[in-house]
C-alpha cells in the first residue's frame, strides 16, 4: 500500500465505528486519502516512519488526525500527548473523535492540546452529519500552518 500523501490518519479500534466513519467520509468525498489504524502504537508508528511504515517518507505529514481516546497498547490520550510536545508534528490538527463525554477526559485532551473534541452521537444520522462536517471544516475551510 502506498502511503504518500495521507490527508486522514485516522486512529480507531472499534471496527463498527471505523467502518461508520469510513462510510460517513466517502460520502462526503474525503477517503481518497486516509489511512485506518486500530490502535495508538499502529498511529505513533505510522507518524514516526517506523516498524511496518519504516518506507513512508519522513516529510509527508497527514493535515488532519482523528483520534479515538480509549483504545488498546497506547491511549489516544498519550498519543495526542506525544504529537503535541514534538515540534514537527504539533501544528498537525488532532480531533479527539470519541464516544467519551466525560469532564476529566475532555479537559486532559485540551490541556494537551487537542484541536476539537467530538463526541460520537449514538444517531447514525447524526453521526455521519458530525463526519462530514468534521472533513468539510478541517480538511477544506482551515488553513494550516504550513
């Protein structure tokens, strides 16, 4: 698989929720360039250029992470956490995309510097509505830095 130029990284273990968003994002026109991975060490590796993405190049960048919070081998939380101290990787949007409406979770992942915090609506209706406005503002209406 060819991963140059990945726009969407996005980090989710749960396959129907994966599957959900995937579907939500090709309707609204924005998986021609994602990459799924199921769990925190998969996403740090894929963003290192490490273990199976050791061929991806080190200057390519996704604009956008969407990020579940609890999740097996490395938390979304110290994923965001490792994203947002290192400086090349920090101006990188991060929406945290959980199902996680806790006080104590939202705050930690502002803290650390999340740029939005979604959480899943149960409607699959309104679901795929936050999906495609997700993609729309992030990936067509923001500006990066860069």
């Amino acid at each position: 698989m060819s991963y140059h130029n990945v726009e969407i990284l996005f980090v989710e273990d749960s396959q129907d929720d994966a599957a959900l968003t995937i579907r939500a994002l090709k309707k609204s026109g924005f998986t021609n360039k994602l990459h799924h991975v199921i769990d925190g060490a998969a996403a740090l590796d894929f963003v290192y250029c490490r273990g199976a993405y050791a061929d991806r190049s080190d200057q390519e960048f996704p604009k956008l992470i969407l990020l579940d919070l609890k999740m097996p081998k490395v938390s979304g939380l110290q994923v965001l956490e490792k994203i947002k101290s290192d400086p090349m990787l920090k101006s990188i949007p991060v929406v945290m995309l959980t199902s996680s409406n806790e006080g104590p979770d939202i705050e930690n992942c502002f803290a650390l510097g999340a740029n939005s915090y979604i959480v899943k609506p149960v409607d699959s209706d309104n679901f795929f509505n936050a999906v495609k406005e997700i993609g729309l503002y992030w990936m067509i209406l923001s500006q990066p830095p860069y």
